[in-house]
C-alpha cells in the first residue's frame, strides 16, 4: 500500500519531517556551544523559531492568505503556559548544558529517549493505547540508548548523558501536553513557545551575565532555531494530530539518528562499537514503530470541538451562513454518535478505551 493511501498519511511524513529538523539542530547547537553561554544559546534558539514563525504569520496577513486553522482560545492558555515552561525553559536548558559535557553523535543519540518519555507519559497518564509491538520497539530503543550513555567505571552514567535525559523527560511532558493543542493553529502555538520561551531563557542567562554573541553567531543560532525548534514544531504538532503523542513520538525517535550522522560528518568523531550497536538497537525499536497496524470496533461519543476538517466520514455536520464553503475549513462543530471498524491511530476523533489492553 502506497504511504499516501495509508492511515498513517499524512501525520507520518509530518513527524518524520519534524525529525530530520530537530535532528541535524543537535550537532549544529553543538557548534555553537562555544560561542555562547549554554543558556543563552537556548534562549537565542526559541527566539529564532519565534521571531521566525511571527514573520511567516504576518506574512500571511499582509499577503492576505487567510489559513483555515482554528485560532487559540482563552481556554488553551494554561495548557500553552505549560507546554512553554516544560518544553520551552527547561528542556532547553538542560540539553545545552548535557550538550557540553557530551559528544555530539553521543548527544542525538540519546535523544531517542524524548521518544519514550512521549510514549510513557501519553500510556500511564493519558492511557494512549500502546500495544505490545511499540512497548518492545520502546525497550529497544531504552537499551540503545542506556548502551550509549554508559560511562564505565565507578563513574557510571556521566552527568552530561543525564541532563540530556532530563531534557528529554521535560519535552515527553511538553508533547503531551500539546496534544491538548493540536487542533489549533500550529504555527501560531510554535510562533508563542518560540516567542515567550525565548525572551524568557534570554533574560536569564543575561541576568546571570552572559554575553550577546556576534551578529554573525546570533544570525546562525536565528536560522538553526527557525528551522530545527520552530518548523520543526509546526509539523509535530501537525502529527500530533493525525498519530496521537505516543506514535507521533515514536516517529520523531529518527531524530536522533540524523543528529548522530550529521555529527560524525562535522566533528570527525570516531564511528565507535558502542555507537554502531546502539544504532542498531534504536534501529529495530524504531522500525517496531513503523510496522504497526491498529484496527478494531469503536464507538465515537458526541463530541463539539473546533478544527481544521474536510467533510469525510467523521464530519457530516450542518453550516451556518457565514461559515466559508471552500474546503478545509475551520469551525466549531458538532460530531454525532457513530460506531464503525477501521484502521485509525488516537488522532483529534479516536481517543477512546481499549478495555481489552
């Protein structure tokens, strides 16, 4: 079956885009992490996504390209108030600092375990469904990782591995908590973390006296965050809303892969035993990932919420006079009881029970 025909299109091309972006950031952070203070380069980071997506968003305004996504509302600010501490000030943060004390191809490596973290908390706190195949895909994936991370000696795992780690368990509670989100505009949700995030780790580390780079080295941190924190959360979020978080995260675990091989090509690090085997383990945890079918009878409850939508299957609904003919178009809209068998993932209209897992 062709990708385009599949149910995994086109949440599964967005996350894997989301991906390679965020991947190759990690190495380019990498190399300015010389240049600037830990978390001031985190904060000039989200300030590029931010000030980047805000051009993108006015752009569409003066050229008058009117998108057909719902707009945040006054009910989504406390989740976005969340996403953006988590995701935004202290994931960041963290990994800038784990960036430091850890090998570049070491560092994206590890970052499979924003993957797990994703999938463990949308399973035990959201109660996602995840089946066997993504738990033992999850577990390759954790030793791959734990292989790569360890240290050796009385020492064991180095505090640069943790902190990564940490980045990675702030960023699993960030993606969940955008779920809450992911009917709204994507950009306009990246362009306020980017925006807030930034300006907030910024005074922070000035406050701790840190110095501006130069406009040459702020420019390049300006363009890697557009594209590697800011683009790249348009289109997870966008996945997010076709997979659900658990397998939204499971395809972003590629991330890290593009990381470590754009590492290897910039650092000149040596392609070591314990790199080629972890690898291979993250290797067989993402392909679990990929391979996976869901299907079953389910029941979709009453529902009333507002999106981005065609009139398939799940949106047989009235209009009001003023709500724009064209397709896809955005507006509050009520969904009746339906029940039905096919393929599907936990996107915005199947987050029901599985009382048989």
């Amino acid at each position: 079956m062709a990708l385009s025909q599949s149910v995994a299109w086109p949440g599964a091309p967005m996350a894997l885009a989301s991906a390679a972006l965020f991947g190759a950031s990690t190495p380019l952070a990498k190399l300015l992490v010389g240049h600037v203070d830990p978390w001031l380069l985190a904060g000039l980071l989200y300030l590029g996504s931010g000030i980047g997506l805000g051009i993108v968003h006015l752009g569409r305004r003066f050229l008058r390209i009117d998108p057909p996504e719902a707009p945040l509302r006054r009910g989504d600010l406390p989740w976005l108030a969340a996403v953006v501490l988590a995701g935004g000030v202290v994931g960041p943060v963290l990994l800038m600092v784990g960036l430091t004390r850890t090998p570049a191809s070491s560092a994206a490596l590890l970052l499979n375990l924003e993957g797990l973290a994703t999938m463990g908390i949308a399973w035990l706190a959201f109660h996602e469904n995840v089946d066997r195949r993504l738990l033992l895909g999850a577990l390759a994936i954790l030793a791959g990782a734990l292989l790569l991370s360890w240290q050796g000696g009385p020492e064991g795992v180095g505090w640069g591995a943790l902190a990564v780690a940490g980045a990675c368990l702030a960023w699993g509670i960030d993606n969940n908590l955008t779920r809450r989100l992911s009917s709204a505009d994507p950009v306009q949700i990246a362009m306020t973390k980017g925006l807030v995030a930034g300006s907030v780790n910024l005074v922070l580390a000035l406050s701790r006296g840190a110095a501006l780079p130069s406009v040459g080295v702020t420019a390049a941190t300006a363009v890697v965050g557009f594209f590697g924190y800011g683009l790249s959360l348009v289109l997870f979020v966008l996945g997010l809303r076709h997979l659900g978080t658990a397998r939204t995260g499971a395809y972003f675990s590629m991330a890290p892969f593009i990381g470590a091989i754009l590492a290897l090509m910039l650092f000149d690090e040596p392609l070591t035993w314990r790199l080629m085997a972890a690898a291979v383990l993250m290797g067989v945890g993402l392909y679990l990932h990929l391979v996976e079918h869901h299907e079953h009878k389910h029941a979709h409850e009453e529902m009333v919420h507002e999106h981005v939508h065609v009139h398939d299957e799940h949106h047989q609904h009235d209009h009001a006079p003023s709500t724009s003919p064209g397709e896809p178009h955005s507006h509050v809209h009520r969904h009746a009881p339906l029940v039905h068998r096919h393929p599907h993932y936990p996107d915005l209209h199947h987050r029901h029970s599985h009382p048989e897992t």
